[in-house]
C-alpha cells in the first residue's frame, strides 16, 4: 500500500482522478461568478460522456482509425462536437432559467434526471444495450508523449504520456484565471455575479452575461465528460458521472469560486479518488472505499464552513 | 437672456397596467447648465418621470425632445448613449472591484486585443475625476469606502460615460451635512462644465441653497416650474402638499419615569468581525425621545439588533425593565411590549406578496383576540385591520391589496400601524421616515410623540437631523460604535456642530451623567 502511494504510477493515478473534476470545478465556477449555481454539470458531464463515445466513433467512420493522425482527427472531430453540444446544453439550461424563469435548482435537477434516463435509451437505441458501450468502437483522446522528457526518471515519467485532456484541464484553469480576472468579459461576468443591479445601471445585460457565463461552463463540463468516457475509461458506463459534478461543485465553493483555488481543491478530491482506487487492491470492502471521495467531499465542506466559523469568532473574541 | 432648453419633457402621460396614473400631462424644461429640483411627495410621480427619461419606463403619451430634436428613449443603455446618467438612490457599484473598475464597467479599455489594460483604466479614472475636482483614491475598493465617496464614484460612472444631463435621486439622504456640502460644490463645478442636473429632494433648504428652478409634482401632475430664488420654503412645500407642514411640533416637556431599558458595556462585531459597537452604555426613561444621528454604519443597525434580540453575540448587557434579555427568544422580548420600526422596510418590515392584513397582523395573530385553538378568527382580525387601515390613513382599496403594491410611505404606514397597535413601552424606530412623503412623515412624527406623552421609552434613529432635532429629548451622536457626544438641550444645538460629531472632528470623553447613572 504504501509502495504504492510512493510510486509514479499513484501521481499519475491522481491527475487521471483529477482531470474531470478540474474540467468540472472550472465549469461551476465561471458559472457561480456570474451568479448562477450550476447543479446541472453532473447531468451535462454524463450526456458528454455518452456523446464523446457516439461522436468520436461517428469521427471514427469518417477518418478511420488506420494512422495515428486519422485517430487523432476522429478525436478531434468528437471532443469538437462534443463541446460544441455541451455549449448548447448550456444554452437549453440558461433558456430555462433565465428566459422561461425556471427555479435553477429544479431545472438542474430536470436535466440530471433527462440525462440520467436519457443515456442509457440513447445507449439501448444505439447500441442494443443498457449498461456500457462496449459494443461501440470510440476513438480515446491521444497519450501526449513528451520523446526527450519522457526518458528523465519519475519527472519525465510523469510529465510524458499523460493524456492530452489532463493538460487542457490544466491549461483551463491558466484561461479561466485570465479570463475572469483580466478581460473585459470576465469583469462583466463578476460584476453580474456580484450586484446585478450595479452592472445593468452602466448598460450590461445581466441575462446576457448570463448566458455566455452558462454556455462557458457547459463547454467545460462536457470537456470533463468526454474525458469520463474518451480517457479514464473507453467507453460509456451507465451513471458514470458518479458525483463527479456535485462534487466539483463543492470543489468550487471551497475555492471560492477562483480557478486556482479550485485547481487545489480539486487535486486534494484526486487524491482521495486515487486513494480509493488503490485500495481496492486491499480487502477492505469495496462499498467503504468506493465511500472515500465522497467522505472527502462531505469532510472537505465540513472542515471548510469550521474554519470559516472559527475565523469568524477569534475575530469576535479579539476586542 | 434665453438659454437653450438642452430637454424638453412635453405632455408625459403614464398610466400603469394596474391603472394607476403615476403622470398626467406633465412636462419638464431644463435648460443649459442648471440645477433644475423635481420636488414632490412619495408617489407624486417623480420617479415614474425620471424613469420614463431614463428609458426603463416608456410613456404612453408625450414627447421628449433632446436639443430641440424629438427622441424615443428605449432602454437605460439607450439613454446612456443619449448623454443621460442617473445617480441612484441605492448605489449601483460591485463592492469587491476597485474604484476605477466599477467607472470602466462595460467599456474597458483594452490592450492585447482581449485584455484589460488596467493602467489605462486607472489613469482614465484618475482623469475624470481631476477634471471635476473629485479627490478620490481609485484604487481603493468600493467596499472600503465611505458613503459619501461611493456617491462620487457614482457621479463619475455617469459622466465617463459622457453624461450631459444627471439624474440625481436624493442624493443627500444618507450624506452628512459637510458632504453634502462637498457635493454641492461639485455640483456647482459641472453647472461650469456646462452639464445640466436634475436634483430629486425632499429638503426644500437644499433645493433653497443650490437649484435655479424646481418643478413640483403633486399626485402625477406637474404644479409648474418656479424659480427657487423667488420662492420661500413655505410655498414650495403649500404647492407640493397643499398645506402647510409643521415641521416645529407642540411639544410639551418630557415627563420621564422609571428606566426601561438599560445598555451596559455593549460591544458588537459584524459578521466579518469589524467591532461595530464599541463599549457602549446608556439609560433610558419612559416618557422620553432618545434621538441617535450619526453617518449609517457606525453601529447604529447593530444596537438596534442586539436591543430587538435580532442579534445575540454580544458583549455586555441589556435589560428591559431590569430584566436581562440575553437567554429571551426575539418573540419574548417583543413580548416585553416592544416595538420595532426596522430600518429597510421592504427586507425586514414587511412581506411584500403578502397583503396588508397579513402584515398588520404578523406579530400579533397569535394573540387570544384573533386566535383561536386551530384557526385564526378572520372576522375579528379584518374589523381589525379595516380600523387601522382607518386610523393611520393607509391610502388602499383593501386589506386584501399586497403590500408590496403600496408607496414607499403606505408601507411605512401598514409597519407602524402593526408596531403601534401593541400597546408598546419602548419603540425602537430606526429610520421610521426615510424615503416616505412629508404627509407620511409628519404623521409618524406626531404618533411618536404622542406615545413620548403617554410614557412610552423611544430611541428615534434618523439620517434626517431635522427629524431627530425636533423630537428627541436627549441626541446622542454615534460616530464609530460610541457616543461621540450627547445633548440634552436638543433645542440648541446647531446641525453644523451636529456633523462635526458625526464626522468624528469633535468628540466628548465623558457621558455618563448624561447618558447614565
């Protein structure tokens, strides 16, 4: 056990957990800076997983799979649509709360309900079956292999052959931190964030920034569901999402809803999803350790409101 | 000499969809550079006016003519591209960004095709506020400066944008009088500049001291535009209500009894654990009229909070009657027959989908009277209400209307009738006037003192000196959590001196004899 958690194997065990939540905890940020709780990533990361599967194999019909650059081109082809549908479910989500006025709680919990029902129909019709999409011949995001790197001990081998979406989650959070804290837009989606009335009195439609902080965010989530589906596995599981969104949420909340702190918050929810992944070698109860990332989760918050409490009251007590 | 009317407003007409007519035929001059006040009471329609001028409203009948040319106004966005800004009476600015950022908020400067350029953005701020003589840091962030500056900050939004004519909407409510003043200076600076300004005002001195012409509105209709220099404060509140306001009261000599509530030692820190109220001790009587001026925001929504048990982490004692009210739940210290006006009306003095008997009735129909074993007695609680209704002249068609639907002053009116209606010894009314008609204010005041009379305790808090000079029997000036000073000839007191306190320039060590024993 502790063989393993020292081994290069468990950090890269770690960046495989991380990256969907990353993609995620980006997503419901952007999202919560504008005002908006986005509960729907959990239902927007799980039909991602399932349409990264469907596209990249449509990208797979079209470009073949013969070479590595026509594997690379049925990827791109997918994870492109992917996002781009995921940019739409984003839009359907702010249509519904923001033009039809729908609670976003309830209608968050409408799309994770359609996209939990939703998959596996979409997987019987497509496929003939109800669990996994075995039967479908995707096409995974590519293995980025650094040559001269790679060749260094432990740094190279964690450095290179780590998938492609590992290092876009991390090159999402460097944009989203651009993004939110240094361009006009980003100003705009805080300002609304914050006091809607102070950012519609200078002329800035709220329900506009809205919409664009929403299709951002559902862009991110389906980058986090494709990687579900195109590189932690290779195909569609059923509920494969697994929480990944809700706990991206508090992922989010714990790092005040900035993207690097919730790039920290979401490598320490890795950690625990690399932890119980290890574990399983142990013969320790499956059901307790498949416990551990959302113990960590319920933990995390716990510690987190604590802290802010005690914070609170030294500040009270200190006359 | 004829100067040019920069915005002619002719034969505005605004019913609302609830068939309220808010303007009937009014029109509005304003010509080049001037200070032109838009007088009237709550619901008198000034508002309805400035926000068809501004583009949230658009008026059913009328023209609006910008420098001679006829104009449709569709948006807010609309008249900001047009030369027109508002100030706000409740500040519009995002609280965490900094000074500059909120002036450049929806038109950055960029530089690198999609980055902010911040430097630009700071030296642009810092420009305009040069050329207007605003001394403002705009750097610092919003949240961290007082109210005063946020209002210049306000002003600066507006003209970056290129403002020609402002809007401004009571913009002295909640400035100290050397603030105020400041901001008179300003305004005189961009009469020079050649801007035009709209001044909405209850005070009729300031109108007095810096407006070249007012018009005044009365029941959606405009009474006419006057020239301030030709009128006495008298005629401008007889053409705004039709009578004359009393703002001197008959009042007898304060008959004190026992002490009802007694604050020793009161420290209270906010929720991000600034200490609000610092080591504060006072007594006070029945029969008397406690006054408390100061800025907002120097402890005074706290006391209130921690007197009314809204809030219990605090430091120190407070009794009611000799009885500590730390371990009493809100209910039983109300119950201790205390009233409370709360200051925002529409967050804590009332539901607003909720309609005006509910209201009347949310902290007494648990009484025996309208309470029976399962239901409430609605019969006796709508006698009820028809009667209040009555007698603090809510201007309504029923109970049954939401509170909500109600001027600003009506509301106050359903809150003080359900306050009052207890039978209350001590009455908290924090900003029991602020925003309401003069009407409305008057009345409130009278109901006050007559409670005074009957040996009810008060703690009057106001931003409106005039109010808390004619009816307090004691003042105290609250200036960072303490009591910066205390009258207790309120009668001589000068409102110069009254916003040195306020400010903090001046202060008094030693309170005890006069706050308590």
């Amino acid at each position: 056990m502790l063989n393993g958690i020292f081994s290069v194997e468990f950090v890269n065990s770690i960046l495989r957990a991380t990256t969907p939540i990353l993609f995620a905890t980006m997503a419901s940020a952007v999202a919560a800076k504008a005002g908006i709780c986005n509960m729907a990533l959990e239902g927007m990361m799980l039909l991602s997983a399932l349409f990264g599967v469907l596209f990249s194999a449509m990208g797979g019909g079209i470009f073949g799979t013969a070479s590595g650059l026509s594997q690379f081109a049925s990827f791109g082809f997918g994870f492109l649509l992917t996002v781009l549908v995921g940019g739409l479910i984003g839009l359907i989500f702010a249509f519904c709360i923001l033009h039809m006025k729908a609670d976003e709680i309830l209608a968050a919990i409408a799309l994770n309900l359609i996209a939990s029902g939703g998959t596996v129909m979409i997987l019987m019709a497509v496929a003939g079956e109800k669990g996994a999409s075995s039967t479908i011949a995707s096409v995974a995001a590519p293995k980025v292999v650094i040559p001269l790197i790679g060749s260094i001990p432990v740094l190279g081998e964690i450095l290179s052959g780590q998938n492609l979406l590992t290092w876009l989650s991390i090159l999402a959070v460097i944009v989203m931190h651009v993004f939110l804290y240094k361009t006009p837009m980003g100003l705009k989606i805080r300002a609304v964030g914050e006091n809607k009335n102070a950012a519609e009195s200078v002329g800035i439609s709220a329900r506009k920034i809205q919409y664009i902080a929403l299709v951002i965010s559902g862009m991110l989530a389906s980058m986090g569901g494709f990687y579900l589906s195109g590189g932690y596995m290779n195909m569609f599981t059923r509920e494969m999402a697994a929480g990944r969104g809700y706990i991206a949420l508090a992922a989010s909340s714990m790092g005040a809803d900035t993207p690097v702190g919730g790039f920290l918050v979401s490598i320490l929810f890795g950690i625990a999803q690399a932890v119980a992944n290890l574990m399983q070698l142990t013969t320790i109860p499956m059901q307790l350790i498949q416990l551990i990332p959302y113990l960590t989760t319920l933990i995390g918050l716990g510690i987190y409101s604590y802290a802010r409490m005690k914070r609170r009251k030294k500040l009270l007590s200190s006359e | 000499m004829e100067k040019q009317a920069v915005l002619r407003m002719e034969h505005i007409m605004k019913i609302y969809s609830n068939g309220v007519v808010a303007n009937e035929d009014v029109s509005l001059d304003l010509e080049e550079g001037e200070i032109h006040a838009l007088l009237g009471e709550n619901g008198a329609g000034k508002s309805t006016l400035m926000k068809v001028l501004f583009g949230i409203e658009s008026p059913d009948e009328g023209k609006i003519l910008l420098n001679g040319v006829e104009t449709v106004i569709k948006s807010p966005q609309d008249a900001i591209a047009k030369g027109i800004g508002m100030v706000h009476q409740h500040f519009m600015l995002v609280s965490s960004l900094t000074v500059a950022e909120n002036i450049i908020l929806g038109v950055a400067p960029v530089k690198n095709l999609f980055l902010i350029d911040k430097k630009r953005a700071i030296q642009e701020a810092e420009a305009i506020a040069a050329k207007y003589n605003f001394n403002i840091d705009v750097t610092a962030r919003v949240e961290e400066i007082p109210v005063g500056v946020k209002q210049k900050v306000e002003i600066l939004k507006a003209l970056y944008r290129g403002a020609k004519i402002l809007i401004l909407d009571e913009p002295t409510a909640v400035l100290t009088p050397q603030e105020t003043n400041e901001l008179f200076v300003q305004l005189e600076k961009l009469k020079e500049n050649g801007h035009t300004v709209i001044f909405i005002s209850h005070k009729l001195d300031e109108i007095k001291k810096i407006c070249n012409r007012a018009t005044i509105m009365r029941n959606g209709k405009s009474m006419g535009t006057y020239s301030v220099a030709d009128m006495s404060t008298d005629d401008m509140s007889r053409l705004m209500v039709g009578r004359q306001v009393v703002l001197e009261f008959d009042k007898k000599p304060a008959n004190r009894t026992e002490t009802m509530l007694k604050v020793r030692d009161l420290i209270v820190h906010n929720s991000q654990g600034v200490q609000k109220i610092d080591h504060l001790s006072f007594d006070l009587k029945g029969g008397e009229i406690l006054g408390i001026a100061g800025v907002e925001g120097n402890g005074q929504s706290e006391l209130v909070e921690a007197i009314t048990g809204l809030n219990k982490n605090y430091h120190g004692a407070v009794q009611i009657r000799g009885e500590d009210i730390r371990k009493k739940t809100i209910k039983e210290i109300r119950n201790m027959n205390l009233a409370h006006i709360p200051e925002d009306r529409m967050k804590s003095g009332c539901a607003g989908t909720l309609n005006i008997l509910e209201n009347m009735f949310s902290n007494q129909y648990d009484r025996k009277e309208f309470s029976g074993r399962l239901f409430l007695k609605s019969k006796k609680m709508q006698q009820k209400a028809q009667e209040w209704i009555k007698e603090y002249l809510v201007k309504c068609n029923s109970y049954k209307q939401n509170v909500g639907m109600l001027s600003g002053g009506n509301i106050q009116k359903v809150i003080v009738a359900r306050e009052f209606s207890t039978g209350p010894d001590l009455i908290i009314a924090n900003q029991p006037t602020r925003g309401i008609d003069v009407g409305a204010s008057e009345f409130i005041r009278k109901r006050l003192l007559e409670f005074r009379d009957a040996g009810c305790a008060i703690i009057l808090i106001s931003a409106d000196l005039n109010e808390v000079l004619s009816l307090s029997d004691r003042l105290a000036v609250m200036y960072k959590g303490r009591f910066a000073s205390v009258f207790t000839e309120v009668e001589k007191v000068q409102e110069e001196l009254l916003g040195q306190y306020m400010l903090g320039i001046k202060k008094d060590d030693r309170l005890e004899g006069a706050m308590y024993e």
